[in-house]
C-alpha cells in the first residue's frame, strides 16, 4: 500500500533518479560519464519516484538489490528519521 493512495499497480509509478550529490573530485571523467557511464552497485540509496495517475512525487528510501523499501516521504514533507 502507498500512503494517501493505498494499493495501486505497478505500472502507475516510474522512477525518476537518484537523489545521488555528484561528487567533489570526477577522477578525469566528465559530469556526463559520471551520470551515464556509472557501474551500478546493489545498495540502499533514495530515488524519486511518480505516481503518474496523480503526478504525485516522493522519496524512496531502498535496497536496490532486494527491493526492500525502508522510507517513503512525499515530497514536501520532512524526512522521517
């Protein structure tokens, strides 16, 4: 269940990035091979993700390689803690 909606489908949320700083030092590569070109590593991090039917953005806090979900906050309100 998502807050303020309950179940919804699958298919009415999309991703859309990481909330990732891009970091001080690029070792040679240019912002945009850091941006594309990344390896991608199973780990926790926060993304934002859409409800499309409503256009409602949150935060989501999981573990890429489980998909467990460990904290959503809509955008807007503070961060749980």
């Amino acid at each position: 269940d998502f807050p303020s909606l309950g179940c919804r489908p699958s298919t009415e949320f999309v991703i859309a990035g990481v909330v990732d700083p891009e970091p001080e030092e690029l070792d040679g590569i240019t912002p945009g091979e850091w941006v594309f070109n990344r390896q991608s590593i199973p780990m926790r991090r926060t993304e934002w993700w859409c409800h499309t039917a409503s256009q409602l953005w949150f935060l989501v806090e999981r573990d890429t390689a489980t998909d467990e979900v460990f904290d959503v906050t809509l955008a807007g309100e503070p961060a749980h803690g």
